[in-house]
C-alpha cells in the first residue's frame, strides 16, 4: 500500500499542478476582460517582431478580436471551476478518498479519444507526452481501484 500512496500523491501533485495553471489562466482571462483584445494581440505581435500578415499571426488577431468581454468572463468563470474541481481532485487523492479515486479514473479517460484524435491528425511531441502521461495515470488509477476491489473480495 506504500507504493500505492506516493503514486496517489504523485497524480493528486499533478491535478493541484493543473489547477494552479488553471486559476492562473483564469486571472489572466479576468484580469483581460474589458481590455480590447484585438489590439493587445497585435502589440503583442508587434512586440515580438512578427509579421500581422502572415498566417498565425493573423488568425491571433482575429480570434482575439473576436472575443467580446461577456465571452473573455465566460471562460474566466470555467477556468475557475475547472480549477476548483481540480483541487478537490487533488485534495481526494491526497486523502485516498475512494470516490475521488474513481473520478480521477473517469476524468481521466474522457479525454483519451479527444488526445487519441489529436496524437493521430495533428501529431507534435507535446501531444504524444500528453497523451502517454493520461494513459499512465487512467491506468494507475484503474490498478489502484481494481486491486482494492480484488483485495476486498478476498478479504471477504
């Protein structure tokens, strides 16, 4: 069981690691809102010597010009809530609580046929790390609660 507490630890590290990215973000988007944001992603264009024209560039501006200020609190609201639920994934799993056990499973796994997807169409190494370090951890956690199932049923 000791091996099987510092893998949880480890997952519940990752999960916290994802939720302070997350509520960064969220800041950031908050702290944007109001800003306009066609003009903040062509001086940060500009600023990084790149060409408006030219094909990434250009698709940052529009995008960015077409986020209104109710879309830029949107999605600063869900990084929040993302962020949340991320901590009290992390919290569980710290805790070895068996419910948040299975939704680490599950919150996993429903992602691996949108990274399965992108590793196939639009492979990049960043994809593929992602994607192996997601089989890891929804395989971890499947040993984890499968073999104290099984552990139980032979106790029992």
């Amino acid at each position: 069981m000791l091996n099987q507490n510092k893998g949880l630890k480890a997952i519940a590290l990752l999960e916290a690691l994802k939720g302070t990215v997350s509520l960064c973000v969220g800041f950031g988007l908050h702290h944007l809102a109001g800003e306009n944001l066609g003009k903040l992603a062509e001086s940060i264009v500009n600023h990084l010597h790149l060409n408006p024209a030219s094909h990434f560039p250009s698709i940052l501006i529009t995008a960015a010009r077409s986020f209104s200020d109710k879309n830029v609190s949107i999605l600063a609201f869900v990084a929040f809530v993302y962020a949340a639920v991320r901590f009290i994934e992390a919290y569980g799993l710290w805790r070895e609580l068996v419910w948040i056990e299975w939704f680490a499973l599950a919150s996993g796994a429903i992602y691996l046929p949108f990274e399965i997807y992108e590793v196939i169409f639009n492979t990049s190494i960043v994809g593929v790390c992602l994607f192996l370090l997601n089989v890891l951890v929804v395989s971890y956690m499947a040993y984890i609660l499968f073999s104290k199932k099984k552990l139980k049923k032979h106790l029992n």
